[in-house]
C-alpha cells in the first residue's frame, strides 16, 4: 500500500469511528429516555434474590465453621 492509500483508508477509519460514537450516544440518549418501571420491578425483585441467596449462604458458610471449630 502506498502512504496515500494508508492515509484515506485512516481518515475513512477515522470518519467510521466517529458515526459509531454518535450512534452510540444516540442509543445511550434512547435508553435514558426509555425507563420502563416494570423492568424496574423486576430487577429490584432480582436484587433482593441475589443478596438474599448470598446471605444465606455467608449464614450457612458461618455455622458450618462454627460446628467445625466447636
């Protein structure tokens, strides 16, 4: 390749990336407007699964190390 093959194909890349940043931003933009209080629900509901499970079995892993220990 030749430097002014290398140098369109970098302002090409260049141009490509900056419309990828603004879709993105766009899509980012369309997210935040778009804030469905179901999903909301859900993932608060999903939240309180995880760290109830997770404190379980801290409770578990600590008795079991107690009776151990005993």
């Amino acid at each position: 390749m030749s430097p002014k093959d290398n140098r369109e194909l970098h302002d090409l890349l260049i141009r490509i990336d900056e419309r990828v940043k603004s879709i993105q931003d766009d899509i980012r933009a369309i997210n935040k407007e778009r804030n469905c209080s179901a999903n909301s629900v859900k993932i608060r509901t999903l939240e309180r699964m995880v760290w109830g499970c997770a404190a379980t079995m801290v409770g578990i892993a600590a008795r079991m190390t107690y009776e151990i220990l005993r």
